[in-house]
C-alpha cells in the first residue's frame, strides 16, 4: 500500500516590526479556514527560535488532488497577497513525500 501523503514546508521571512501582524493574519486567514479543508491532515504555523522573524507553515495533505484544490482556492490566494507586504522576501516552498 502507498503513502499518497504529501508535505509542504514553507518558508517565510517578515519584517522585524510585522511580526505579530503576520502571526495573526496568517492564522486568521490561512491555517483556521485551511484547517477545514477536505484533504488537511495537518496545517501549522511554526515560529523560528532562535531568529521570531522567520517562519515555516508546515503542512500534511491526503494528497497531491487535495494540495492542488487548496492551491487553487481563492482565499488562499487573497491571503497570500494579503501577507505579501509583511514579508522581507519571497517565501520558499518544497513539497516531500515520506521515505518509509
């Protein structure tokens, strides 16, 4: 039996004095609603310790089809661009699957 999970790790860097703005909007309007998608197995905003300006969203989707109906989802893209000016550069994202 194959695992058709996939896992995404997006990376984001903020502006120093956008810190809590983007904290809230981002789980406001990103992980809240995502959370309630069909296919979100698991979807988190995660703080980096030793530097607060940088985050990653760490998610877990049933599958590539309900990573690609999230992708394409109106608000996240209004969401996306809503956090757009809080960043202090473009965020990076990669897509895994597990080895075992």
């Amino acid at each position: 039996m194959s695992d058709d999970r996939v896992h995404v790790v997006a990376h984001f860097a903020v502006k120093p004095d956008s810190i809590e703005q983007f904290i809230r909007k981002a789980n406001e309007r990103l992980v809240a609603p995502t959370l309630g998608e069909p296919g979100c197995i698991a979807y988190e905003l995660c703080q980096d310790t030793q530097d607060p300006s940088r985050f990653a969203m760490i998610e877990t989707w049933a599958s590539e089809e309900a990573l690609s109906v999230h992708l394409a989802q109106k608000s996240l893209q209004a969401a996306v661009a809503a956090l757009a000016p809080l960043a202090a550069e473009a965020p990076t994202v990669h897509r895994f699957r597990s080895t075992g």
